[in-house]
C-alpha cells in the first residue's frame, strides 16, 4: 500500500519515516550495488540516511507491504520557478 506522507501529517509516521532512511542508507551505502559513497563524507549519520534534501516541507510516498515493511519510496521537494 502506497503512503502519501505530506508535512500536515508527517508526526503520524515517524516510524515508517525510520524505517524509510535506515533502508535508503543500506541502499546506498551497505550493499554492493550500493553508489560507494562514504557516509561521513557526504554528512550522513551512520545507517540512518537522512540528508539536506528532506525537510521541513518534504513529501513522501511510501510502500509499504501488508506487514507493514517499507519496501520502495521517493521524495518530492517544492521548488519555486
């Protein structure tokens, strides 16, 4: 089931949030098809990735299995034009 996490209802989520950036950490940096970054290099906190690109006014889609696993997400950042 996909989630829809805005910045109005962000505080009902921060357990699937966790989860979301401790799985993008070891997506991108513990697996071997990971992008080899180095975590202290690029600010991370090891195995939790959270970056500068989610803030305050970041929204999420997250998958989540019948179990409630995260399994598969992406952010979206407003810009302005």
């Amino acid at each position: 089931m996909a989630e829809l996490i805005l910045p109005e209802n962000r505080d009902g989520y921060s357990s699937v949030l966790d989860e979301m950036f401790e799985r993008r950490y070891r997506l991108f940096f513990d697996t071997p098809e990971g992008l080899g970054w180095i975590p202290e290099e690029c600010g991370i906190e090891r195995g939790y990735d959270k970056d500068a690109f989610d803030k305050d006014d970041t929204v999420y889609i997250v998958e989540r299995m019948p179990n409630g696993d995260v399994v598969g997400f992406c952010r979206f950042n407003p810009t302005i034009l």
